[in-house]
C-alpha cells in the first residue's frame, strides 16, 4: 500500500532578521517577547498543517493550552496578527485559516519535490507559477467550509487526493483533545456550547497561574485527566479546596480530594456543598456539646476540691476536740 502523501513540512525556512519585519515589530510592540513567541508558534503549527491552518473555536482553545497562554492574551495577539497583515485579513473572515501570501510561498517552494500537491482553490494567494515540479490537485471548499472535490489536472491524482483528504480529516479530528466534548464533523460548525468543557478548563488553568504559578505541560496534563475522570466543575472546585490548604504537594492533595468526592458518589458542585454544609452543622453541634460537658467538668471537680477542703478542715477541727494536753 502507498505510503499517503504527507501535506505539512519537517522544517521550514526562517529569516533570521524577521524581527526586523514591521508587522512583526507591531505586533512585538503591542505584545512583547510573548507576541513574538505565539507568531512563531503558529508559523509551526501552520508550516505542520501544510500551508494554512484552520483557525477554530476549538483550536483556538487546545493551541492556548500548547503554548501556555493565556486564551484571552492569545486572541488580542492573533486579532493584532490579522490586522496588520501577519495573516491575510480576507481569508480569515471568510474561511477562519491563518495563513498568507508569504508563507503560502515558502511552503511550495520547500515542498517543490514533492510529485504531487493538493490545493484548496479559494485558500490560494499565489499563482500557480509559483507552484513547480508537481502535479496539482484541485479541490474546493463548500458554503459549509468543507472541503469538496473539484476539477482535477491528471487523473492519476484521485487516489492522491483521497489519501490527503483523509489525512487532513484525521488532522482535524480533535474530539479527544478536548474533555468530553462530543464535536461535530466539521470543525468549523461548532457552536460555543460544545466547548463549554473546555471553557471550564481554561477556567482552572487560569486560576492555577493566578493562584499557584505558571502552568507547565505535564501539569496541564494531570488537569486533562482529571477534566477527563470527573469534570471540569468539580476539579476547579478542589483545586481552590487545595489552594486554601496550602498541602506541600498540591496535585497529589488534589487527586485525593477527587477520590475522596468519587468515593462518597458526590458528583457535582452542588453535592460538594450539601455535603460540606452538613460536616459544619455536625462539627458546630459537637463544638457546643464538648463546651457544654468541659463546663460540667470544670463544675464538678470546683465541688469535689470543695469537699476535700472541708474534709481537711473537719479533720482538723476533731483532732483539736480529743488533744489532750500535758
């Protein structure tokens, strides 16, 4: 069986004075060196797609956890990349790609070996010129934004162009990135309520940077899977429970106040505040009982030393009745 042809790049070409580049100072200038890292970070992520990447709600959520940015920050970066041309404005608007006429030439010009190369029609910003030593496979994207069939140069490229249609559909599919959140097909459909797990992960990765330090990946990852166990409700709630107690080890207190919450079948928020309000009721009448009987006590032994005084006193009392003196 062939080998299915690969669409994104090992490597890719990089100036080494890019930061000379005035959209890139703008964007430097608005955001720092963070601004200048995610610009990287996304001409990776895109030079790994192929030459464009499809910029999603969902997407836009799992690349915040990659570069550990926060989502809100992420945004205000990618809207300033777009305004000032960093990405074609055009085909953001309309198709939500990142990606430009740059970029789109560096990717053919590193990929001109290649025999084949498939090309979305209404993505493309260069010529076909620019496109050399390849076979080109044509296809377009629907109203829907998907990508459908279109005319294509040589017949041979159908096989070609099944096997990378295939490949980006697996490239697309990111249900198991995100905690249980059941996606559509296309990516582009996805409406904000079927992403509101992932909400709630950003929620607890925000609380952990403002609360305890900068996220790092495999902490990121032991919140996944605690997202992916219970959900995203509960574990910022005891993350906030670990917080306040301040453990020495905080991930593993707050796995065992998850266990702790499973293992007593209290699955929600509002379980956890039942159960929680119970515990104080029955710690504040156990608080008023033990007062209680420590006041009892302290009564009784008052009256028991009482009594041994006067019993000390009455004995003293008898031996002066019977002295007699010499």
């Amino acid at each position: 069986m062939a080998r299915p042809q690969k669409l994104g790049l090992d490597y890719f070409p990089l100036d080494v004075d890019i930061d000379q580049d005035d959209k890139i100072q703008l964007v430097e200038a608005l955001h720092g060196t963070t601004g200048f890292a995610v610009v990287i970070k996304l001409l990776m992520r895109i030079y790994k797609e192929g030459y464009y990447y499809d910029w999603t709600e969902v997407e836009h959520l799992l690349f915040s956890r990659r570069v550990n940015v926060d989502i809100n920050t992420l945004t205000d970066i990618v809207n300033d990349c777009i305004k000032y041309g960093v990405f074609n404005k055009d085909l953001y608007e309309k198709y939500h790609i990142l990606t430009s006429h740059g970029i789109q030439e560096r990717y053919f010009e590193a990929s001109k070996r290649r025999k084949n190369i498939t090309v979305v029609n209404q993505y493309m910003l260069i010529n076909d010129s620019k496109i050399v030593n390849a076979n080109i496979n044509r296809v377009n994207v629907d109203i829907n934004g998907e990508v459908v069939e279109g005319n294509v140069t040589e017949s041979t490229q159908s096989k070609v162009k099944e096997s990378k249609e295939e490949e980006s559909k697996q490239q697309h599919v990111v249900a198991s990135d995100v905690a249980e959140a059941s996606l559509p097909e296309n990516p582009k459909k996805i409406s904000r309520s079927s992403v509101v797990v992932d909400l709630g992960f950003g929620e607890i990765i925000r609380f952990y940077e403002k609360n305890v330090g900068p996220i790092v990946p495999h902490i990121a990852d032991e919140f996944q899977h605690m997202v992916d166990e219970n959900n995203s409700e509960l574990v910022l709630l005891a993350l906030k429970k670990s917080v306040e107690a301040r453990p020495k080890k905080l991930i593993s207190y707050l796995h065992g106040i998850l266990r702790n919450w499973k293992s007593r079948n209290l699955l929600t928020a509002q379980d956890i505040e039942a159960h929680d309000a119970a515990n104080e009721r029955e710690a504040a009448g156990y608080g008023t009982y033990r007062t209680s009987h420590t006041r009892n006590d302290a009564i009784e032994s008052e009256i028991q030393a009482t009594n041994e005084r006067r019993k000390k006193l009455a004995g003293i009392e008898t031996n002066r009745d019977i002295d007699v003196p010499f």
